[in-house]
C-alpha cells in the first residue's frame, strides 16, 4: 500500500454573538479543541497543518492562533455570522478546497456536525464523528465510543480526505495567544455563496432544563429520586427540595443531572420537580457527560444510573443507606447522612 502524504486542517468558527461591536473575536471553545487535536497530530506525523476560521470577523480571531505556526485562513463576513447551512457548507467547502488537505479535523459542536458530512460528500471523502481521540503508532487512528459509551472503536482509513468530527469535552481548549498577532498572516478565501433562502432572525433554546444542563461545569449534581420520597418524619418535601436543589445550582454552576426514576415520575402524576426532565436523565438509557467531578443525592447508585457516570473522575454520594450501590464502590466518598439538612448547610456555606 503506498503511504499516504498527509495534511491536516483544522475548520474552526468564530463564537456566537463574540465580535459585537464590545467583544473581541474569539474561538469557540469546542473549536479550541479542535486545534489542540489538530496541533498535535501535525507535530506527531511531522506533517503541515492549516487552521480555517469562519465567523464575521474570523481573520481577527484567526490572528489569535498565529503560535501554532500553521497556515491560517478565514472566511469573514456578515454572510458567516450566524450558522446556517448553505453558508457554513460552502465557507468549508472553500477552505478544504484551498487547502486540500488528507484530514479535516472539526469540532462535533452544532455549527459544523450539520454541515460537516455534506462537505465531506462534496469533496469525494468520507467522514467519521463522535471521535474522542486521534492516536496510532504510525499512521492515524481514531477512537469513538458505542452502544451508550460501552464500545470504544479504533478507527483507521486508507480512504482521504478523512473529516474527524471531535466530541467537545475530550481535548483541553487550545491557549490562545491573547489578543490578536496583528503581523500574523491571514489568508482570506473567497466565498461563492448559493442564493440564501435561510436567514437566521435569532435563537430559541429550551427553557429551564436547558439552564441546568451546563456542559462546561466543573461539578455534575444528580438529584435521585430520593428527593420526593416520603422522609423520615413520614412527609414528602418536595417543595423544600427545589430551593434547596436550585439555591446549590445558582451558587456552585454545577450542571444538573438525574436519575430516570426522578424524571419518570413526571407521567406518574407524582409530585415532581418542575425543573427536570428527561434530558437531565444521566445512565444506560440517558446521557453520559464530562465532568471533572460528581456529587449524587438521593439516588440509590443502581448499574444502569452509574454507566453514565462513566467519564467523571471524582464521585461522591450523598444518601441514607449506607448499602446503596454508591457505598459498593462506585464512589469515591459516601455520606451516609440525610440529603436535606447537607444541602441547606452546604448552600450556606456558599452564599
Ligand atoms: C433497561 C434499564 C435502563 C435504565 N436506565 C437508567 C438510566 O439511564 N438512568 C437511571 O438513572 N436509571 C436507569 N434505570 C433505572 C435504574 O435501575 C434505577 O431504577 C434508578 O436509577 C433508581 O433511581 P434512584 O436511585 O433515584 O431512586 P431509588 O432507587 O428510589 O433511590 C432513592 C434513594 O434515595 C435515598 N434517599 C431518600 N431520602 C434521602 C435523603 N433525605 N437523603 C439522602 N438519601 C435519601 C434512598 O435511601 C434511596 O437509596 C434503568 C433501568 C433499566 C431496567
């Protein structure tokens, strides 16, 4: 088999909303990992690598990348502000063509995962998402994770381009020079844009829910459906649950979990926590997110909630039975102690 000259590009977007007339143009965070990924496989193979940006004003935030040495390209332009994809394919597009590279790497973020399978069709390659690491020994090998992270695939392709699609949470976010290197040199490439039937009038994300899903959190917080049983002194006190949950959020920033007997208890005419629902939902048949360390309360720790916990370092429980499934190792630290009084003595602690 001959052996493939590699050339990697790393297709990376300006934030929402960061190059207001007050902000300075700055990455996306998920597309800083994109770089991370893409610096080091480039450094690793030995091999050129080029950066291309898209945003309104993605030649600025280019220049914030001049350390990594690669060639740096940007797409700018009102048309490149806001996603949407007739614009965002062909901003690619135009920037793979101009590079004609053998891997693109991308973040798996919202902006590029629509686009990104279309562009790859576009330019005859194939494509693979969901990718969590790019490794191999001699050639380039790429990891994902199956069946509710339970498979992890190592991938590798003769086939070229080759787009990789980086899950976010995976790479530390690269360190950016601050502001902008004003001598580094930025190619602009021209854009041929398809008559636009899309414009985009803003964004609508869900409520509440929404809120207290924060990928970026340091702390997961699950609440268990604990949290509305009847307590010791024979009463429910699920409307003293909510503040007690909600004070913690707004104090901590932690992202809010839970487990599915919590969240079912919605269609079971139960008294529920209005601010839960299924997205929150961390196990088998729910999410498994990123964080660097979790506290569970009211929850019993059963298998099939603590797959899901599957990518958080540092676990703790808080819970009344010291022979729940958290004490059986699944946790690092348990208090075996009643949810309620921890909680309003932990929110003191913090406000
Ligand atoms: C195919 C399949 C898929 C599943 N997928 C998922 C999934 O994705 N996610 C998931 O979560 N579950 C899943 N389950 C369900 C799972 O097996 C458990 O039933 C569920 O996680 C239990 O939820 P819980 O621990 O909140 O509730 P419970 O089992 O009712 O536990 C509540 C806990 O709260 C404690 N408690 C009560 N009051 C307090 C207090 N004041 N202070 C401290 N502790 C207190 C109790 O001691 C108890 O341990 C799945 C099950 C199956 C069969």
């Amino acid at each position: 088999m001959e052996s493939i000259q590699e050339s990697i590009l790393v297709l990376t977007h300006v934030e929402a909303g960061g190059t207001d007339s007050l902000a300075k143009p700055s990455l996306a965070k998920s597309s800083l990992e994109a770089v991370t990924a893409g610096v080091s496989l480039a450094a690793r193979l030995d091999v050129p690598l080029s950066i291309g940006v898209i945003g309104r004003d993605a030649i600025a935030a280019a220049r914030t990348l001049a350390q990594t040495g690669a060639r740096l390209l940007a797409v700018s332009g009102e048309d490149f502000a806001q996603a949407r994809y007739s614009s965002d394919a062909a901003a690619c597009e135009a920037l793979c063509r101009a590079s004609q590279p053998s891997i693109v790497i991308a973040p798996d973020g919202m902006r590029f995962a629509r686009v990104a399978a279309g562009v790859a069709f576009r330019l005859g390659g194939v494509i693979d998402t969901h990718i969590t690491a790019i490794d191999g020994n001699e050639g380039i090998e790429a990891s994902r994770w199956f069946y509710r992270q339970r498979l992890e695939a190592v991938i590798s392709r003769d086939a070229r381009p080759w787009f990789l699609l980086i899950d976010p949470g995976t790479h530390l976010a690269y360190d950016c020079t601050p502001g902008e290197a004003a001598s580094a040199e930025v190619a602009q490439i021209a854009v041929e844009l398809p008559r636009q039937r899309t414009t985009v009038t803003g964004v609508r994300s869900p409520a509440l829910s929404g809120e207290t899903i924060r990928p970026d959190a340091k702390l997961l917080f699950v609440a268990g459906a604990g949290w509305t049983k009847k307590q010791p002194d024979g009463q429910v006190h699920t409307s003293d649950a909510a503040p007690l949950i909600l004070n913690f959020l707004k104090a901590s920033g932690a992202s809010l979990g839970s487990s599915k007997s919590l969240v079912d208890q919605t269609g079971d005419n139960q008294q529920v926590l209005p601010f839960l629902t299924h997205m929150n939902q961390i196990g088998q048949t729910g999410a498994t997110p990123r964080h660097r360390k979790g506290l569970s309360t009211c929850c019993y720790g059963e298998e099939p909630h603590v797959v899901g916990w599957r990518f958080i370092s540092e676990r703790r429980a808080i819970s009344l039975d010291p022979n729940c499934g958290w004490a059986r190792g699944k946790a690092d630290v348990v208090y075996v102690a009643d949810a309620f009084q921890v909680m309003a003595e932990l929110n003191k602690l913090l406000n």
